[in-house]
C-alpha cells in the first residue's frame, strides 16, 4: 500500500513538471486569477505579450491589463466561469505595460477543487498580426471590388483566377461565367500575339504598365482598354502568376476622336479660308504690280497705286499671320521632315526679297558658307516662311542702307546633323532695350506707332519663334534704336548624303527682255486671276491660251502643244489635280513627251503641295504669286529662256551690292 502510495505520488510529481515545463514554454500567455480578479500566475509568454514580469503582475488585479472601455467583458467572463462555463476564443482588446493595444483571443476555463470553484484560468494568444493582415486583405478586397477598373488574375498559363465587380461591368462577363477560362476569351483574334508577349514578359520578371489595346466585350464589340500587367510572386519570390488591371478608356479614345474631328473641321475651315482671302488678293496685288509697269500712268496715279500696293501687301502680311496664328494656336501645324535642297531654298527666298529691296533702293548681301551646299532632312515650307519673315521685316523696317543674311552651319548635338545659324542684319529704326523682352509676343511691335507707320499684325516674329521651337531650334535678337537689328535662328537639320549643284545664287528683277515664243496653257476659273496671269505672261513674253476648268484643260491639251501648263486646283467641274492626272494618262497612252505642269493655288498647306505632286505636278506657286517667283519657275521648266538681263550673282562667302 505504501509503494503504491509513492507510486502515485511520484506519477502526480512528474505531470506536474510536465505541465509546469507546457506553461513556461508555451507562446500563448497562461494566467490564472481568482474569483475576485487577483492574478495569482503568470508565465513568461504572459511576459513578452503584456511586457510586465511575473513579480510586477501576479497579486495585482486583471485590470491591470484591461482598458477602461473593456471593464465590462471582465463582468461578463466572471459571471460565467462562476457558473463553471468556458469561454473559448473570445476575441478582446487588451493593454500593455507601454500602453499599446493588443488583440487577443482568449480561452477562459473555471479552477475547480472538487466540485468548487476556486479560481480562473485564462489562456490568451495574441492575434494582432493575424487581424491586422485581416483588416488589410479586408480593405484590399474592398477597393478591389470598388475599383472602377477592371482587376484580374490569371496564372502563367492564362486561366482566369479571380474578377472584380469592375471587370464584370468592363466586359460584361459575371465571375462565374469566366473564372477557370483562359484570357483569350476577351482577346481578338487578330490581337492574340499580345498575350504571348505580356506572358512572355511576366515570365522574366517584367511589369507592363499603360498598354493601350482592344478587348472583346461579352455582347462582341471592342471595348478601348489601358493594361498594367505585373507578376505575383509567392513567398519564395517565384513567380506564379499575373494580375491585371485594364482601365476602360472609351471615353478618352471618343474624346480623342472628336477633337481630332474638330481640329479636321477647324483645319478644313482654314484651308478654305486661305483659298477665299487668298484668290481675290491674287487679283489685287497682281493686278496692282501691272499697274505699277505702266509708263502712262500721272505722279497722282502713281501715288495711288503705290499706296494701294503697299496696303494690299499690308492685308495679304496680315492674312498669312492670322491664319498660321490660329493654326499654330490649334496645333494644326505639323512639322514635315523630307529632304530638301537648302541652297535652292535660299535661291529662291533671295530672289524674292531682292525685288522688295530695289524697290527702296536698298543693297542686299549675302554670306552662304560653301559647307551647306547640300540637302537637308526638314521642313522646306516652315525654312522659307522662316527666311522671309526675317528678311521682310528687315526690308520693311529699313528705310536706307543694306540688309545682310548671313548662313552658317556648325556640327549638331546629334550624330550626322548640322546646326544651321541664319543671321539676318538690318540699317533700321533699331528696337529700344526695354522692348526686347517682349518682341516675340503676339501682337507686339516696339510702340503703337511703328504699327501706323508700318503696317503689320504683330504676330510675324511670334510665329517664326514657334516655327523655330517647333522644329528645336532657337531665335535671338540684337538691337540698337537707329542703328539697326539683327536676329539670329539656330536650327538643327539632318544631314542628307545628297550634295546640291547650285554653286552660286542668281537674283532676279523682273526681266524686260522677251523669250522665244513659248506656248503655255493657262487653267483657271477667276477672271480676274486670268488677267492678272495674262498680262504677266505677256509681259515675260509667252504666247498663251486660256481654260476656264479642268474639262476644258484637258480638250485644249488634247489639241494643242504647250510649253508649260499653269494649272488652277480649285475648280468646278474637273478640278487641277482630276484634269492632271487625266493628261498624265493621255501621256503614257499616246507615248507623249511629259509637259511640265505648274500648279497655282491658293491652298497653301504642305499637304496640299503633296497632293499637286502625287496627282502629277512638277511644281507649285502659291497665290498671290510674285512676278519673280512665277518667272522663276517657267525658267525651270523651259530651257533656254532666262535672259541675264537684271541680274547679279551672289557667290558663297562673298558680299557683292546688288
């Protein structure tokens, strides 16, 4: 009886070590109180969780460790053990000796000595992590099913594994109806190559971000999307998966639509504006420059002509300067980039002003650095408009001296380009210092009464700083009042491996002498721009007849033989480019000899010179056009017949008075 009474006892001994060994190693805080809330044990999980040690806790009360507006689930645990229930996993806020806030879940069991209660014991384990990683996923999942974009995952091999209310409202496609398909279900056909190249992308590692595309909605349309795809890594770092989050951007694609369709509209408008300002000032200035050859004319009608000269060419400045403003401030003028022969360019802008410059006496010289003498990659139309701005203020501002354009060119930031500097050096009123700052602001000139006296719209310098912006390039000026101005425009070109075969620069006056007789077919439909071009034809001393549409052009061809065809573009009937290309075809038919055809247009976009080109044009004047341009122009086309009379050379690098 007495070994087995050892027996037992040594047995209880052992659980009890047992048991005491469980609660000091456990990780959940073992605690046990009496029936009044006095802790009598605390284990060293209770230590690291609530931060007080065994001494400073056991024989004080639970509240300890309670909030104040938690003293209630206290009552609520006591009434219960006192009535020998447990409470299992009741989850609570408790406070540490720092004052910070736990959650705990906690198991609560009665201490019983046979059948009495004696006391509680409590087992709590603290789930702040777990409920804040809830709380997180909970608030993830929230913003998930939110979201206004649709946000997907799929797996490596492109099955679906989870869709948001966002994709359902998206593509139309409940998640029952697509989770466990593969992705493809959404792609277009002719767009599937894309998902093998974001998967392949993902597969390295690789996010994809604003990858604007087409999917397919459930009802069948295409539906604008913007995709960010990115990897999902599990715990290791392998990647498992992919999520997706496609933004539906058919409002922005419509919107983007309609004000591409508005700047079409606002572009077409403009064009046609152009073409109706442009024609009857054609008359005007052309009709005018006959006038002025007159040799019958009085002092008085010579003053009245040179006024009306000077206020046709005024409007036709502010014409052009309206309507490259509101294009520039549309953002309808593009910038071209095609090859372009920089000295011919030059050539022709020279022999342009020239004219201008004789008419005020005014000596014109010119340095062209013999380092240019090529093609350029760049806009030709922009270049010009550029050149002449600059040389017509100069001219206007000018009242005696000389006028100097200087072009250089220096090595470009980028590999096989050229800085091309063109300087432009007035004798005129100068501009005041103070006036400086703001001289390629729009609507300004140096005071109110350079405008009365001089005319202009004060947007000339303003668009040539955009036209220089536009294509990279800077402007500068250098100025002193009744010294004169200069201003300076870097631009960087492209080099072309084309070399040009212009080796000097010839600037013409109108000639007077007459050519061989030379037949040319005149194609237009406004009388007054018939005499103005007539008498121009005249007095360059060509034979020529007229048609007044295309239709007619193309009968007259048919049965004539002419020189140079000056064909109109906007006409009734068959237009320039429709009666063009039918006589390129009665050419090729009848194995004809090509007949040079000059297009003379008041559309004077480049498109709209691309378009005379690719109908079959050789060449385009724009209208009005100058008396020196269109000669010019006939003296590309027939050989032989540019007298020497007028002219001068400007040879590269030297400064000769013209």
């Amino acid at each position: 009886m007495y070994r087995e009474d050892k027996s037992r006892m040594a047995y209880q001994i052992e659980a009890q070590a047992h048991l005491a060994a469980i609660i000091t190693s456990s990780d959940d805080a073992i605690i046990s109180k009496d029936l009044n809330g006095n802790i009598t044990s605390w284990n060293p999980a209770a230590e690291r969780i609530f931060g007080y040690t065994s001494e400073e806790a056991v024989g004080r009360h639970i509240s300890l460790i309670i909030p104040q507006d938690r003293m209630s689930e206290e009552d609520y645990i006591l009434s219960h053990v006192r009535q020998g229930k447990r409470i299992e996993h009741f989850e609570a806020i408790r406070r540490t000796k720092d004052g910070r806030l736990i959650t705990l879940s906690i198991t609560v069991s009665p201490i019983k000595k046979g059948d009495t209660i004696i006391g509680i014991s409590k087992v709590a384990r603290d789930i702040t992590a777990l409920k804040n990683a809830e709380r997180a996923s909970s608030y993830l999942a929230a913003i998930i099913e939110s979201s206004d974009d649709g946000i997907i995952s799929k797996d490596l091999n492109g099955f679906v594994t989870s869709w948001n209310s966002g994709a359902e409202r998206i593509f139309g496609f409940q998640a029952n109806e697509i989770v466990g398909r593969h992705i493809t279900l959404l792609i277009p056909s002719e767009r599937l190559n894309e998902e093998d190249l974001i998967l392949g992308n993902l597969k390295q590692g690789k996010r994809i971000e604003h990858f604007e595309t087409m999917r397919r909605h459930k009802s069948g349309r295409l539906v604008p999307v913007s995709l960010t795809v990115s990897p999902i890594r599990d715990s290791a770092g392998t990647i498992i998966g992919a999520s997706k989050v496609a933004r539906n951007i058919t409002d922005r694609v419509e919107a983007e639509t309609a004000l591409k369709e508005i700047g079409r509209k606002k572009d077409e408008f403009l064009a046609n504006m152009s073409h109706e300002l442009r024609t009857p000032m054609n008359a005007v200035i052309g009709l005018t420059n006959l006038l002025q050859r007159s040799t019958t004319l009085s002092l008085k009608d010579r003053k009245y002509i040179d006024t009306l000269k000077i206020s046709a060419d005024n409007l036709m400045e502010l014409i052009n300067d309206l309507l490259d403003f509101a294009k520039i401030e549309s953002g309808a003028i593009e910038i071209e980039r095609v090859e372009f022969n920089l000295p011919e360019l030059v050539e022709r802008a020279i022999s342009m002003i020239n004219v201008r410059a004789r008419e005020k006496n005014l000596k014109l010289y010119v340095n062209y650095a013999a380092s240019l003498n090529r093609y350029f990659m760049g806009d030709p139309l922009r270049v010009h408009q550029i050149l002449m701005n600059l040389m017509s203020n100069a001219v206007k501002f000018t009242e005696q001296g000389s006028i100097e354009v200087d072009i250089s060119g220096a090595d470009g930031e980028a590999a096989d380009s050229t800085a091309v500097t063109i300087k432009v050096s007035d004798t005129g009123i100068g501009i005041a210092e103070n006036k400086l700052v703001t001289i390629f602001d729009k609507f300004v000139q140096a005071d109110s009464s350079i405008t009365r006296r001089f005319g202009g719209s004060g947007l000339g310098l303003a668009i040539t700083k955009a036209l220089a912006d536009k294509m990279g390039g800077t402007i500068k000026v250098e100025s002193q009042v009744g010294v004169g101005t200069t201003f300076i425009i870097t631009v960087p070109f492209v080099n072309s491996a084309r070399q040009s075969s212009i080796e000097s620069f010839s600037v013409n006056a109108i000639p007077t002498a007459t050519v061989s007789h030379k037949n040319v077919l005149l194609v237009e439909d406004y009388e007054p721009n018939v005499l103005v071009a007539s008498d121009m034809l005249e007095a360059l001393g060509y034979d020529y007849d007229t048609a007044h549409n295309g239709m007619e052009a193309v009968r007259k061809f048919m049965h004539g033989k002419y020189d140079v065809i000056l064909m109109d573009v906007q006409m009734h009937d068959v237009d320039g480019l429709e009666a063009t290309q039918r006589i390129r075809r009665i050419e090729a038919e009848k194995s004809l000899p090509h007949t040079p055809i000059i297009a003379m247009t008041a559309h004077v976009r480049e498109q709209d010179k691309e378009k005379c080109l690719v109908a079959g044009m050789d060449d385009f004047i724009p209208k009005p056009f100058d008396p020196a341009v269109l000669k010019q122009k006939m003296a590309l086309f027939i050989k032989g017949n540019e007298g020497e009379t007028g002219s001068r050379k400007i040879r590269q690098k030297t400064r000769l008075k013209t």
